[in-house]
C-alpha cells in the first residue's frame, strides 16, 4: 500500500533535481556559477579528519535496505528483488550526485548543509521566487510521503522488541494505533527540540546507521549459521567491518571535537 507514495516521492525527487539543474544551467550561462573543485579546500579546514564527518551522511542516505525482506515478500516474483534493489540504487545515486552537483554549481561555496535553506535567497529572474517556493514545497511533499515507509520499518521492529510472543501486529489494532501513536508523538517532538538536522547526521549517522548498513551485516556473514558464506564473502566482510568501525570512529571523534571546541 505504500508503493504509490513511494512513487510520487520518487517523482517529487526528481522535479527537485530537474528545477536545480536547469537553475544551475541558467546560472552557468549567464556566468555566474563557480566552478566546481575537484579536491576539497583544506585551507579553511582545522582539521583533515573533518573531512569524515560527511562519512554519516552518506551512509543514512543509503540505509534503507531492512525493507528489503517485506518488499521481496509482497513481489509477485522474488527474483525481481534483484533488479528493484540495481535501479533503486541507481537511481538514487544520480539523485544525490545531481543535488550535489548542481546545487554547489548554483550556490558554490554558500552552499548551507540543508541546501533547501539556500532556496529561500532573491534571484534576478522573475520567476526566481515561484521556483523557490516550488523546490521547497516539492521537497517538503516528497518528506512527507517518504515517512511512512521509514515508519512501518521502526514500528514493525520496535514492536518486534517490546513484543516478541504477541500476534501479528497488523492482527492487533489496539497496539498497531497505540504503537504508532507513542512513534508519532516521539518524532515530532524530537524533530522539534533538534535545532539542526546536522547533529542527527553527525551522531546517529556514525553509530547507528554504521551498524545497519555495515557492521551488521558484515557480522551475519562472518557467524554464517548456514554455511553458505564463502572465503571471498568473509574477507569482504571483514574489511567492510574494519572500515566501518575505522571511518565511524574517526568521525565520532572529530564530531566531538568540533562541538566542544
């Protein structure tokens, strides 16, 4: 039931990108975009390890792969798993990358860690404000509809954990609504006491989406309680472990570092 939000989200992701990029072709034909760098600026930069910190944002962008096993259950053909999860990636990445792209080719180096607050300066164009106002609605639609599918995932293991011996929760209405109640009120009121979705980026992107996303996973491989993993599959692994771990610490401790500092 979520696959047309899902796809109107998608959509709207899209026309956030296309409204960029033709601001940012606008931009370079009159001359007044910047060039973008091929290496990053460390003159400003206290520190290199810094430069981990965009490591949590990363991940969390593409740690939505528990919905996989409830998305396989509801195909018609399991197998086409496999192709979904190909373009989904695909799909995204270009998303991402034409964001980041664009967006720095539009707004260079005032480009803001939530680059739809940039979206709200004067342009010389008329319809600089109408465009404004249709990226940030469009951005705001395309949140709105990609929450549910992030909310089924932490309700169904949330009850999962409180309630591991209990029926099926889409069996049970009284705990299904009470469930979603407590979740609903829980975010809304974190969403507002976070000033800045940057520090959600910063903690939780280097420690629990590392896990999801990693370590996890990895240590599925490494248990193997079926037997099916192969030498290549353990070596992977591990270094994906020790990679995680490695990026993960480096950018914990440059997060705290910048923040006490």
């Amino acid at each position: 039931s979520l696959r047309f939000t899902s796809a109107i989200s998608v959509i709207l992701a899209v026309v956030f990108v296309v409204i960029s990029s033709v601001m940012a072709i606008s931009a370079l034909w009159q001359g007044t975009t910047q060039t973008p760098k091929l290496l990053p600026d460390l003159a400003h930069q206290t520190n290199f390890l810094e430069l981990f910190t965009a490591v949590p944002v990363i991940v969390t962008a593409f740690t939505f792969h528990f919905n996989v096993h409830p998305i396989v259950a509801e195909l018609c053909k399991p197998s086409d798993m496999v192709s979904a999860t190909r373009i989904s990636l695909v799909l995204c990445a270009s998303i991402y990358c034409a964001v980041g792209y664009f967006g720095y080719a539009l707004f260079g180096d005032s480009t803001m860690t939530d680059i739809l607050a940039n979206f709200d300066q004067s342009f010389a164009s008329t319809v600089g404000p109408l465009l404004n106002d249709t990226v940030r609605l469009s951005y705001a639609l395309h949140l709105i509809l990609v929450f549910p599918l992030l909310n089924f995932a932490l309700r169904v293991n949330i009850d999962g954990l409180l309630f591991p011996k209990w029926p099926l929760l889409s069996t049970h209405t009284i705990r299904f609504i009470s469930l979603t109640f407590f979740l609903l009120a829980f975010i809304y009121i974190a969403a507002i006491a976070i000033p800045n979705i940057w520090y959600f980026f910063q903690f939780l992107g280097s420690t629990t989406a590392v896990c999801l996303a990693f370590v996890f996973p990895g240590a599925i491989v490494l248990r193997d309680v079926h037997g099916i993993s192969t030498r290549t599959d353990r070596i992977l692994a591990a270094v994906m472990i020790v990679l995680a771990v490695i990026a993960s610490s480096i950018a914990i401790s440059s997060n705290v570092v910048s923040s006490l500092s």
